[in-house]
C-alpha cells in the first residue's frame, strides 16, 4: 500500500536555509519539550539534489547545515538522529508544480540505496508562488515510501525545519493545529502527547518497500491512536488521518471497517487517488477483486502514472483469475519505475509460472540486488529455480530462508515440493502442513499439501485441502483442477469434469484443463463432450502425447477405430518412448485386422522394457495363426512368466504344434 501523501508549508522559525549563506541553528530555546535520546539508530538519508539546488553556491555545505538542524529538532522532540548515507542528483523536479508528482518522479528516477528515508529537494521561487512569500518552502511525505520532497524558496527560510516536520511525517505524526513542528501554521507550541504516542510506536518502522511500516505488533495500539487523532483534527486535516486509520484496519484484516471509512473520504473527496487506492486495496484484501479493479482504475483515471496504482492492480487481476493482464501491469509499474522491486519480485513469479526461466530469475535478482535479503523476492527466486529444474540452487535457498526466517511459509511450501521430486513424501507434506500453520491464508500451500495427497490416494485428506485453496481464491484456475483431482480419486468424474469446466472458464486457452477435462468426461461417459474437449486441448497444444492417446480412447469407445488408430500414432511420434501409445496402437490395428501393424506397435512397446501381459498374448496369437510357431511358443512362455492367463485352446494347440508342454501354475 503506497503514497500516505502529507503536503505541506512550514513558517521561518530560524535563520538557516538553502539558497542563503547563513549557518544551521538550533531551535528556539522553550519550544520544544525535551526527550530522551534513546537508542534508535540514525535514521539514514539518500539526498536527491536537483540541478537548481546544485547551482546554489555551497549547496553542499548548505544542504549539510539544514540536516544538522533538523537533527536537532528531532533529537530533542523525538529523541531521533539523522546520517546522510550519500548524496546523489534528480534529473528533474524544477518542471513539475504538484509535490506528489514530483515525489513520484523521484521515486521513478533515484534509487534509495540501503538507506531509510530518499530525499528530494530543489528551490522554487517567489514569482512562482507569490502567495506564500512568508513560508520558507513546501514539503510532501510518502509513508508507505518513506519519501519526501521539499521545494525550498530561494529566499531566507528553514530548510531543517521542513525537513523534520517532513520526517516526522515519515514517523506516523499528522498535523495538528496549535502544535507546533506539526502544524504548518504555527510558530511555537509543542508536540502534542498524541502525536508523540504514535511517534513512539514508529521507533523501529520499517523503511522497505513492500512491507508495511508499522511492525505488526504496534498496530492495535496505532489504530487507537489515528481514531483519536481523527476525532480531535479539523476537517482539512481529517482526511489524513482517515487514511491511516484505513491502512491499519486493513493491516488487521477489518476490511469491512476500512471499506467505510475510506469510502466516507471518497464521498467527501472523489479527486484524491490515494483514497481510491486504499479503497481497492481493502476490496482487494477482502476478495472482491472487481471492485478494486473498478477502484484502481478511478485512482489511475487520475494519475496514470503512478506505478504503485499499476502494482496494486496487477496483483488484483492475478488474484482476479487473469495472469496475463498482472503480466502487464507490472511490466507497465517498472516501465515507469525499474527499480520498484515489489513490482520485480511478482514479475518475475509470473514469468516462472510461464515457463521463461531466464527472465524470471533476472528480474528476482535485480529486485535483491536493488533490496537486499527481500523476502518475496527471495521466495519467489526459489521457486522459480525449481520449477527451472535446478533443485539444489531451490533448496539452498529455501534453507538460508528458513535459517533466517524461520515462520517464511512460501519457503517451507518451496522446500516441500523439493522434497517431493526427491520421493520424500512424507517429508513433504509435513513441511505444507508447516506453511498453513504459519498461514492459514495462504492458498499454494494448501494447494501443494492437496496434490500431495491425491499422489498418495488420500482422496479425502486431498479434497479437503482442494477446497481450502479453491475457498481462497475462487478464480484460481490451478485449484479447480487439483480439487478435480481429488475427485476423481475417488470415482466422481462427474463432479471432477463440473470444476474442470470452471478451470475451462477461468483460463480458457489452458489446452492442459482442457486435456484433462477431455479425460474427466471420458471416464464419466461422455465420450462426444470428451472429444470436443480433447480436441480443443490439442488445438490449443499438440505435444502432449498423453492427449491424443485420449483422444484415440474416445474415438475407439465412440466406435471410429480408423481414427482411433490416427490418433495413437500421433501419439507415438510425439512420444515415442510413450509405451501406452504403442498399445494402444496395437489393440485398435489388430481390431481392424492389420495384424502385422499390431505385432509392429507391441514389438515397439516390448522394446521399452514393457512387460505386459496382453501384449505378449496377443504376440502369442497374432503368431501362430501366422504360423511361426517357434515365436509363438516364445511369447507364450513370457506372456506365462508376466502372468497372464493364455486361451486354454491356444496352449493345447501350441503344445500339439511344438511337440512341448506348457508350464503348470
């Protein structure tokens, strides 16, 4: 969830500013109320300067000077230090008159490094924005970001303390009229004991991207406070505090709760994209992943640009059932933004889903190389280096994840399906068990320990947990056909073939749902709803050979043998170490009276290392009637030793011919 946008002025309280020769001051002595240092660590600072800023003489010594005071600021309100981690240039900002676009394009253009908080400043003018001749300049904070961008006026003014009303911001604080650092229009005043609570509770926020600022355990005691806040602002500052409130009933999964008080500032402010935002991340959240389509796109009708919204949305059509539209969104979020790593990490998911191994592992690297030790990124690199085939590069990921994390579920789900291409099953299972303990929310989990058991024929414990995955997200094609699966271990074809033809919906040009639909209808008895399927499974994917020896199983029991035989031996040159194929080939040939054709598919199948039964009986007769007895004879005693059970007038008369006797049972 991105962009909690605070835009603001602050008044000049002391004599420090870019675009002036005057030094750093502390702040007036009686203001601010005195705290405790603590044992924060500094909060770390990238600071973008555009190319106005540079052109000021001793912009760096200047730039310096306002971040020493705003330090003292906050070290004596919040008890909080700062450290510059680097210095870098924005290609832009002077161009732009909305703060929040601009703190857009700097999120776009410069890379945060590994440092908490990107800054972002350039110098505006007075001609510009004549109506503010007694301000020292505007600010904007991002929250979710931890971003800012201050507009400096090339004038006198305290460019330290609009950076630390802005970081305060970034803390979780609101403006509050009267107060203060947290009032635009105040001069004097202190941090009032609210705003000091929630400050307290962001002394270990999160600055990563992706993950929500406020550590989990602090956000029942936040709400309350940002309930409080939302009572005792004035109305312009309500709309803030609203939001928060919003974002934390959605962090504790009250969704319905955060859908009406977003929907009361939406009422009230229709033109905030934000608002919308969050309001199609609580629908999102909730399940009802239209509505928060039909919300993105309100929010992107506004600002088409923003790259948060186009995340946001890609994440809601993959849960939505559309894959290819998430695709897309996420490509068009790092087209704008590339070094958004969330965007990267589902990207490159989606890209291993699909079979383009090399693009997925490049994307999930470049979001670790740009956010080291990212959690999704991390899981996702996993899995996709196991669906690539590189098992051991998946497990000694999946392991360093779990050393340093230990309750990651997407690892222990990873690690479970490594397990199973070792043939530890029960190894396996119990790691998918561990993910759902973990969380209970998460549908591959469930999804794996299902199919799992229908490998087991555990066809209870497997459709049991088949439901689970398809009740958390009904558009999930995969599940349908894994509760399918379920099904049809234990005999239901029919119902098995209903939620194929709901995987079918979801993902109509999936030829494998359709194959395996074709195969469902089949064995329910539907052979001409099985040939439709099958066909169009085909048509869709003419590789798998196990599909067109479906479709010859159909056409046989439908009584066309000719076509039957055309399919299987299309079959066998897709595959021709498919030994199915091949008997199947050979049944429908000698049933249309081409012996020789069949000896030729058994002899095939034998090759394989097949030892089957009926084939080496039908070998034993197809034989002797054409009088090679010594090959008959041969084939009859392999057909005895593979246990099956030859005519008794077809031994007798092999024995007559050879002069030998059969072996007894």
């Amino acid at each position: 969830m991105c962009l909690g946008i605070v835009a603001c002025l602050v008044p000049c309280l002391a004599p420090a500013a870019l675009g002036s020769g005057n030094g750093a001051a502390p702040p007036e002595p009686g203001i601010w109320e005195q705290v405790d240092a603590g044992t924060d660590m500094p909060l770390r600072l990238v600071v973008a300067a555009s190319a106005s800023l540079r052109e000021t003489p001793d912009w760096r010594q200047k730039l310096a000077a306002a971040v020493d005071h705003a330090e003292q600021v906050l070290l004596t309100a919040f008890g909080r230090r700062l450290e510059i981690h680097s210095v870098t240039t924005w290609p832009g900002g002077e161009a732009v008159a909305e703060l929040d676009v601009m703190l857009l394009q700097l999120l776009r253009t410069v890379q945060r490094e590994q440092a908490d908080v990107l800054v972002g400043i350039t110098l505006g003018s007075r001609a510009r924005r004549p109506r503010h001749r007694t301000r020292s300049g505007e600010g904007v904070a991002s929250y979710e970001d931890g971003a800012i961008v201050l507009r400096i006026l090339d004038s006198p003014g305290d460019a330290g303390l609009l950076l630390a009303h802005e970081i305060a911001h970034l803390l979780g604080a609101l403006h509050r009229p009267g107060h203060g650092l947290l009032d635009p229009e105040a001069r004097d005043g202190g941090i009032d004991e609210l705003n000091r609570a929630v400050i307290g509770l962001h002394r270990d926020r999160l600055f990563r991207q992706g993950a929500f600022p406020l550590p989990e355990r602090h956000q029942v005691e936040a709400l309350s406070l940002y309930e409080r806040l939302l009572d005792a602002s004035r109305q312009t500052e309500r709309v803030a505090a609203a939001l928060h409130v919003s974002r934390l009933l959605i962090e504790l999964r009250r969704y319905e709760q955060a859908i009406a008080q977003v929907q009361a500032v939406i009422a009230e402010h229709p033109e905030r994209s934000d608002a919308w935002e969050v309001l199609g991340i609580a629908w999102r959240r909730s399940g009802r992943y239209a509505d928060a389509l039909a919300a993105y796109d309100r929010a992107l009708g506004i600002r088409p640009d923003d790259f948060h919204l186009h995340y946001n949305r890609g994440i809601a059509l993959r849960n939505h059932g559309d894959p290819d539209g998430a695709l897309e969104a996420y490509e068009r979020a790092i087209s704008i933004a590339p070094g958004f790593s969330p965007a990267l990490a589902n990207l490159g998911l989606l890209y291993a889903e699909r079979g383009r191994h090399a693009e997925a592992i490049a994307a999930l690297e470049t979001a670790l190389e740009l956010q080291p030790e990212y959690a999704v990124a991390e899981e996702n690199l996993a899995f996709a280096r196991l669906i690539a085939g590189d098992y051991e590069a998946a497990r000694e990921l999946s392991l360093a994840l779990l050393e340093r994390r230990p309750a990651s579920a997407s690892a222990h789900n990873t690690l479970g399906q490594i397990l199973e291409v070792d043939g530890d099953r029960e190894g396996a299972t119990s790691h998918y068990r561990r993910a759902i303990e973990l969380d209970p929310s998460y549908p591959s989990a469930y999804l794996s320990l299902a199919q799992a058991y229908v490998d087991a024929g555990e066809s209870a414990g497997a459709e049991a947990a088949a439901r689970d995955a398809v009740r958390m997200r009904p558009s999930w094609p995969r599940a349908r056909v894994v509760l399918a699966r379920a099904l049809a271990a234990s005999g239901r074809w029919q119902q098995a073939a209903a939620e194929l033809r709901r995987a079918v919906e979801l993902k109509p040009g999936g030829a494998a749902v359709h194959a395996e639909l074709g195969h469902a209808l089949l064995m329910a008895g539907d052979h001409r709803a099985a040939e439709q399927a099958t066909r169009q499974a085909l048509r869709l994917d003419p590789g798998p050979a196990w599909a067109w020896v479906n479709l010859g199983v159909i056409m046989a029991g439908q009584g066309d043998l000719a076509a039957a035989v055309e399919a299987y031996e299309r079959a066998t040159v897709v595959e021709p170490g498919y030994a199915d194929a091949h008997i199947n080939l050979g049944h429908a040939r000698l049933q249309l009276g081409n012996a020789p054709g069949a000896s030729q598919a058994y002899e095939a199948a034998l090759a394989l290392g097949v030892e089957s039964g009926p084939v080496l009986n039908n070998l034993t007769a197809i034989h002797y009637r054409s009088g090679d007895i010594d090959r008959a004879w041969a084939y009859a005693l392999r057909a005895h030793e593979a246990g099956a059970e030859l005519h008794p007038q077809l031994v007798a008369a092999l024995e007559q011919a050879t002069g030998k006797r059969f072996p007894q049972r």
